[in-house]
C-alpha cells in the first residue's frame, strides 16, 4: 500500500509572485498538477498534499480533482515539518509513504514505479531519488556509504566546500516505510542553517537507506525561479517533440515549434516552422500544418493543410485547404475538401463538404451546404445590435462578390446571388436573387470643376 504526500506549502520566495509556486505552469498545467499525474498509476491509498502560502488558492486550483486530501501546515518550518504534518492523518498506516516535492513537476511515472518498486523488493526504510550533476548548486548532497546507502544528507548552504565538490544530489523525492519514519520523524531538530526541520535530517537515522540515481537528471529539475520555469517548460516540449518524430511526424524546424502533452498527431503529418500546437487538438494522417500557425482545441481531419492561420475549437475536414491568413473560431466546421482562403474568418458555422470560401469573408452562426462557393467579400451580417442571427445556404448555391446576408435568412439550393446584393428576405432553390440599386448611366455627364471651366 502506497501513500503519496506531495510538499506544498511553500512560497517560493525566489518566484517573485503574489501565486504559490506550485501553482505556476509549466506547459498549460500546474507543477502540482504534473506531479498528480505522474502518481496517478500507483492508485494510491491517501493522496494528501501539505499546502500553507496560498492554501485557499492551491486547494481551489485542484478542486476538480477527486480524491485529494488538503493538510494544512500553518507556518513553514521546512520539509520536515511539512510531513510531520501528515501524521494525524496517516495513523495506523501500514505502508510506505512516498513523498514529492511540488516543485519537481518533470518525473516521469515510470521513475517512481521503479523506485517504489525498488523500495519494496529490497525492504528499505526509505529509498531517494539521486542524481549526479555537474553543477548541483542549490540542491541537498547526497553522501553514500558503499552499495548506494546513504549516511547523510547535507544541504547546499550547510555543505563546506570540500562537500559541495560531490555531485550528487537529492532529488526530494522519498519512499519511506511509515512505520520506520514514525521512529525518527517527530525527533527532527531545526539545527540548520536556515533553522528550519529538515526531511531530509531522517535518512541519517533510517536503515536501509538508499540512494536510486535517475537516468535522466532533467526528470528531477526542481523549479524556484522564472528561469527555471522557462527550463522546465524547454525540456518538457523537447521531450514531448522526440516523441512525436519517434512516432513518425515531422518536424520541420522543432526549435520554433510548441505542442502542448495534450495534443495527438497521426503520423506523416509535417508541422512547419513557427506552428503551436495546443489544448485538446488532433492532425489527421498527411496533413501539413504551418508555417505560422495556431491549432488550438482543434480537430484537424487526414490530408488536410493549413497554413498561416489561426484555428481554435474548430474541426477541417479530411482534405481540407486553409489559409493564408485564415481564422476559424468558436465551433466552426469546415467539411471535407474545403477551400477556406485569404483573410476569410469563420465563426460558429458548418460548411458543407467542397464548399469553397476563397477570399475576405466572414461567415458567422451560418450553415452552409455542399459545394457552395462564397464570393469574395461575402459577408454574413449575423448581430443586429443585441442578438445573433442564423445564416441558411443550401448545396451548390453561389454568391456574389461583396454580397451581404442579413441573418436570419435562409437561402435555398442552387441559387444564384448577383454581386453586391443585400439579402434580406429567404430564397427559395433554383433562383437568380438581385438585391442592389439599378444602375444608372448619365451619359454626357462631367464632373463639376471641368463644367466650371467652360463657363
Ligand atoms: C529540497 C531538499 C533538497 C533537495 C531539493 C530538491 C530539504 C531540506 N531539502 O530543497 O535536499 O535537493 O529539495 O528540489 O528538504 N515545502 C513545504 N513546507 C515547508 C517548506 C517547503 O511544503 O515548510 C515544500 C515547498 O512548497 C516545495 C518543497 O517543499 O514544494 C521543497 O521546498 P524547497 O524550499 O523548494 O526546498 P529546497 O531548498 O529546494
Ligand atoms: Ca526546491
């Protein structure tokens, strides 16, 4: 049985920022909420997390996650006292503890499975996360006897400089057996530098303890600064990227390309330079997307190409042309085979499969049928001032250029709109709709400073 208690309470003085530290987000989540996800395999039998700076808006932050149960530790008197904190809730428990710091939102859930796993088949009393850096500043060292057993634990600022040289250092992730912790956790002394209880003070007092390094050393970044943060968020779209090119997805120019872990892409899809890829958004197979794009909680069908647009809660169709310079928001639904062109901007509206909207349109709370071709400049006039309007074209209807739709209207199938129409009544399938002044021509006539001269 495994108990998770995730460190939360602290301020994260060297964030500058009026939002606690584990609520900054690395790559559209929270850090607390990364490390959620990375124990949500384990199924937990307590999911406990120590908040104190900022606890009404941590805790209102993870509202919508079920099973969570919130400690509060008043004042912050160090990791120590920050699990201490944990033992009212965790009596009779009899299990291992595995403990987090929220500011480490990078491991992966195979690292802690491993270590668990490790924890149990030795029988240790605690086993840590360890890795080797090159430069450890900041963090704890890790000093082991032979075979990974730990002796001590120093932090940077407490270590003389002969023990900052080892680079080994402590990830601030622990496996403890509960029982074995409850021997030494509630005798932690504040004899430290900082005059705080640190966690890290039991492992000199547990046997076994042992050291498990990590193969990858980003997994265990910890975050306490903006820089950090814009590190955490560099590795984690590096590592999300080498998994889409593993998959088979090209990446023409990965450095000026994000995508968020949430989106999915089939493969043979080539993303070009400058693309951002994000929410809850999927490329069908064969598509291109970019350069310059925005892909925002989209679904985008097979053989599809967009390029310099900006698509957000919208679905294209399998064969699907948009752009340049397209936007499509709010719901829109372009059907298979579309042509969505230049500087067109569909909002809430469907269109039917190879209907073509080429140029300077906006079509918005529209349905349109299939092969409908949009003339250029074809606007539907959908908002009377106070309320939105519905906009109805029927299969292989075309309008003219410049013509203007005055929602509600319903325009039928196969009907013809001439140029520059205003279309403020229903047309019913199969007419010509004129709706424009008649021209006129003044023959002879001039403008009036050449009439003036000849007077
Ligand atoms: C800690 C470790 C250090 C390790 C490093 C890894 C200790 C004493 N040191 O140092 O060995 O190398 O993490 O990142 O544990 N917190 C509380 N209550 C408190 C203090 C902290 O909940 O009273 C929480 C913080 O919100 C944070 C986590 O504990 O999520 C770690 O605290 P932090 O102050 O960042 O510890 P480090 O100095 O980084
Ligand atoms: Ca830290």
């Amino acid at each position: 049985m495994v108990a998770v208690a995730i460190l939360a309470a602290g301020r994260g003085t060297r964030m500058k920022s009026s939002l606690p530290k584990v609520l900054h987000s690395v790559g559209g989540k929270s850090m607390v909420e990364r490390v959620l996800d990375g124990v949500a395999d384990l199924n937990p039998s307590h999911q406990l997390i120590v908040v104190g700076f900022g606890q009404d808006q941590v805790k209102a932050a993870l509202a919508h996650i079920p099973g969570l149960t919130f400690v509060e530790q008043r004042e912050q008197l160090g990791t120590g006292h920050a699990v201490q904190q944990l033992i009212p809730h965790l009596e009779g428990f009899d299990g291992d503890l595995l403990v987090l710091n929220g500011d480490v939102p990078l491991l992966r859930p195979e690292t802690i499975q491993t270590m668990v796993t490790t924890h149990q088949e030795k029988g240790n009393a605690a086993t840590l996360l360890t890795a080797q850096f090159t430069d450890p500043t900041g963090y704890g060292r890790v000093f082991c006897a032979d075979q990974d057993l730990i002796t001590e634990i120093i932090e940077h600022r407490d270590c003389n400089p002969a023990q900052r040289q080892n680079p080994r250092i402590n990830a601030g992730i622990y496996c403890f057996n509960w029982a074995q912790l409850m021997t030494v956790l509630p005798h932690l002394s504040a004899d430290n530098d900082q005059q705080e209880y640190y966690l890290t003070d039991v492992v000199k007092d547990l046997a076994p303890a042992m050291a498990l390094d990590v193969a990858d050393g980003q997994e265990i970044f910890g975050i306490n600064s903006r820089k950090h943060l814009a590190e955490a968020y560099a590795i984690l779209q590096d590592r999300i990227k080498d998994y889409w090119m593993a998959t088979g997805v090209t990446l023409i120019d990965p450095g000026s390309t994000t995508i968020d872990t949430t989106v999915q892409i089939a493969p043979d899809v080539v993303i070009e330079p400058q693309t951002h890829l994000r929410g809850k958004t999927f490329v069908g197979t064969g598509s291109r997307i970019g350069p310059g794009s925005l892909i925002e909680n989209s679904q985008i069908g097979a053989h599809a190409t967009i390029a310099f647009s900006v698509v957000s809660d919208s679905t294209v169709g399998r064969g699907a042309r948009v752009g340049p310079y397209a936007h499509l928001r709010g719901e829109a639904g372009v059907g298979e085979g579309c042509r969505i062109g230049n500087f067109v901007e569909i909002k809430k509206a469907t269109l039917g499969a190879g209907t073509n909207v080429a140029h300077l349109s906006y079509l918005g709370d529209a349905t349109l049928g299939n092969k409908v071709n949009v003339g250029a400049g074809t606007i539907t006039a959908n908002y009377d001032g106070y309320q939105k309007h519905q906009t109805v074209i029927g299969d292989r209807t075309k309008t003219g250029s410049n013509s203007v739709l005055v929602a509600p209207v319903t325009i039928g199938n196969d009907v013809t709109i001439a140029a520059g129409s205003v279309v403020r009544k229903d047309a019913p399938d199969n007419c010509l709709v004129v709706s424009r002044a008649p021209q006129k021509n003044h023959e002879g006539w001039q403008p009036r400073h050449l009439r003036e001269e000849k007077e």
